[in-house]
C-alpha cells in the first residue's frame, strides 16, 4: 500500500481569467504508518496538495495513488465513496463546518452517511469524543455553545468516528493555546503508535515537526522542494538556509554545544537529552 503523487500539476478555474497553477509536477512517496509533516510559506500549496488525498481535487495532470485507489487527471474517477472513508480530511479552521443542532449528531455525520448501522453510531460517537478529551456531557449540548478549541474537537471527533486508516490534517493546531496544542499532536502520535493510523500534518510549527513528525515534506511556490526525513533534516543547515526556515531553539543549541567540542548522539533533539549528555561528558553523573 502507499500513496504517492506521480507528475501531478494542479490549475485552479482553468481557462478563466482566474486560472492559477497552483501544484507543478509533484513528485511525492508518503509512508503508510509514519506520521508527515508538510510545511512551507503560506500560499505554497499545502492545502491543494493534501485535498488530493481524499479526491476533493483531481489531478489536472498526472496521478495520486492512494492505498489501493488511483485518481488519474482527465478520467472519470469513481468510488469516490470508498477512498473518502479511508481517508479522513480534516479542513483548516475545521469548526467553521459544523452545522447540525447537536454534537452527537455533527460528530455522527459521517458515520451515518457511510452506512454505519445506527446501533453503532453513538459508541462510535462517544469514543471519538473521548479521543479528542470530550466526554459524554457534551452528546445534546450545540457545537456552538462551545469555545473555538472545543469546536475544533468536536470537528475533528466527527473525522474519527469514520475510522479512517489515513488522518489528514491541514493546521489543526492553528489557534489553539500551547497546552491545547499539546494535546492534540499527542491525539495524533496515539492514533499513529496505537491504532497505526498513518497521519499527515500541514503546519507551520517547526517544534511540531521536530517532535512529532517521522518525514517532512517541503512545499515552495507549488513544487515540492524537499522530502525525507524530519531529523535528517534539521540536521541540514544548508537546505534550512536555502529555503529560509528557521530551526526550532533546540537545534540551535545542538549546534552549538557542537560546534564548542561537546560531542552529542544522534538522538539528542530535545533538551532532557542533551542535558543529559552534557552532564555525563562533563563528569556529572
Ligand atoms: N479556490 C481557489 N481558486 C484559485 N486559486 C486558489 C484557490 N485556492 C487556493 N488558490 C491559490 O493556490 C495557491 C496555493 O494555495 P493553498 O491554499 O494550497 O496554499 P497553502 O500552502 O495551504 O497556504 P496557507 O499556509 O496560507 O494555508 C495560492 O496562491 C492560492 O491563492
Ligand atoms: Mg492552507
């Protein structure tokens, strides 16, 4: 199984005055099982490319195969249906799309119109709720009575509760306080260790990219500029450069304590490690 993008291009409104290449040629390998990360600046094409996983966008040209699905560019793609229920899309701002009376109805959407059997859907609902960290007082209450982080859950608890084996995420963290945050990337390393959900994250959050993701993809002007794997590349200061990212703080320090003769492991990317290390090399444990 994988998914891989093989030539793809992607016009918005083509042959209008509003026509935009927004995807050019992208050549892209996902790992099933691993959790990726796609970053770059705004406008670089993030969210086209990743409505692509769950055919919202087909391929102006070329081919998105998707586990056991290819969508190919001028070609009436069916069983739609299908793919949409093994891959789980989650918007940006995600909450803006909630619209039923109730929470247990918004998050049991999706479940219903996949053909769940209704005798299903309220466990699946409940569990989905609790995933996120919603417990059952929240079943009759309205998705707007709730804070725009609560929302956020419930929008994303309705994406669970279809089960999907692939979870994409455009920004879920965006907006959300630190703690908040927080808990929702170790939702996502749960699914992904537990459930072998494979997760692919869009964000801006180098720190989340560092700490959560297993690759990166990177995104400039619709082309992808670089993909491989997250440690790897903070590694590289060079490309960090080139595409003018700047490293989290702890690979800064990495660098330096480097850089002043102090000799660190291959795994020394956050700060209980390298605290460690150091105090052994200095004689202190
Ligand atoms: N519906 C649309 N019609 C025309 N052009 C669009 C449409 N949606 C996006 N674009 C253009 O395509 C390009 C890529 O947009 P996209 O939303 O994929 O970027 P992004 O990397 O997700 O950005 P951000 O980080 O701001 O979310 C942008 O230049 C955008 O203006
Ligand atoms: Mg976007």
């Amino acid at each position: 199984m994988a998914i891989e993008f093989k030539a793809v291009s992607y016009e918005y409104s083509p042959n209008t005055p509003f026509a935009y290449v927004a995807l050019k040629n992208i050549n892209l390998s996902i790992q099933v099982g691993k959790i990726t990360a796609i970053i770059g600046a705004t406008g670089s094409g993030k969210s086209t490319l990743v409505q692509h996983l769950n055919a919202l966008l087909i391929p102006t040209q070329g081919e998105v195969v998707v586990l056991d699905k290819t969508l190919y560019a001028h070609s009436k793609n069916t069983q739609l249906k299908a793919l949409r229920q093994k891959v789980g899309l989650v918007f940006q701002f995600p909450e803006a799309q909630l619209f039923e009376e109730t929470i247990e109805k918004d998050v049991g959407f999706g479940p219903k119109n996949f053909g769940v059997p209704p005798e299903e859907i309220k466990q699946r609902v409940i569990d989905s709720l609790k995933m996120v960290g919603l417990d059952e007082t929240y079943l009759d209450l309205s998705p707007f009575e709730l804070s725009g982080g609560q929302k956020r859950r419930v929008a994303i608890a309705g994406i669970l509760a279809i089960n999907p084996d692939v979870l994409v995420l455009d920004e879920p963290t965006a907006g959300l306080d630190p703690q908040g945050a927080q808990q929702m990337m170790a939702l996502f390393v749960n699914l992904n260790r537990t459930y072998q959900k494979t997760i692919l994250i869009v964000t801006h959050n180098m720190e989340q990219v560092l700490d959560y993701a297993d690759d990166v993809v990177v995104m400039e002007k619709g082309e992808v500029v670089s993909q491989g794997k997250a440690r790897a590349f903070f590694k590289d200061k060079e490309l960090l450069d080139r595409l003018d990212i700047v490293a989290p703080p702890v690979v800064t320090l990495r660098d330096q304590l480097m850089g002043n003769g102090f000799t660190l492991s291959e795994d020394a990317f956050d700060l209980d490690t390298i605290a460690r290390e150091i105090a052994r090399e200095v004689g202190h444990e």
